[in-house]
C-alpha cells in the first residue's frame, strides 16, 4: 500500500544519492530550409549511473541520424501545423503570494 510506496520511494533516493553520476550526450543539429532555420536534438544516456536506482527519471533517447556540418540534405517531407498557444494556469492565492514574497512587492496589507 501506501507505506510500501513511501519505503521504496525513500530506498531509491537514498540509492540513487550514493550511486555514481549519470552521463548524457547532448546533440543538437541547425539546419535552414527555404530560408528558415530549424533544429533538431537528440540525446542519449553514455552512463546510467544513478539512473539504475531510478529508471522512471531516466530521460527518453532520442537518436539524430550521423550528420556532417555543411552536408546537403534532401527535404522529404514537409508539414505545416496550425495551433494555438495557451496560456499559463492561473496561480493560486497561495502561489500569488509566495512570487510576491520572493520578489519584494507587495505589504502586509496584500495578504
């Protein structure tokens, strides 16, 4: 139940704090297309390390194929997307007062 999640939770945090440092490569790519530059990223874990202790905090791979700077590439396909950011949640009372706390503005008379 939920004493067992708590013990385990506990067990793998203090695991993980003894466990050797965890090692990704980062790869990002820039290209330009029409006149527009695009990017693209990839990662990949070299070395578990901690992660062993917590494989749900280990981050996805995702693999970029092998690039040469300056390489042409063919353009297969091409999709344009229409949509809509949203704006962030409102905050609470309590996280309202806590960002004007922390920022300085605001007097007692605020809470």
């Amino acid at each position: 139940g939920v004493r067992w999640r708590m013990y385990e939770m506990v067990t793998q945090t203090f695991l993980a704090a003894l466990g050797c440092a965890a090692r990704v490569r980062l790869t990002r790519a820039r290209f330009g297309v029409a006149g527009e530059e695009f990017t693209s990223s990839g990662l990949a874990v070299e070395e578990a390390g901690w992660y062993e202790a917590m494989p749900h905090r280990r981050p996805a791979e995702v693999s970029l194929p092998p690039l040469r700077s300056g390489e042409a590439l063919r353009v297969r396909v091409a999709v344009l997307r229409e949509g809509e950011t949203a704006p962030p949640p409102p905050l609470s009372e309590a996280e309202l007062i806590g960002a004007m706390e922390a920022a300085g503005v605001g007097t007692d008379a605020s809470i």
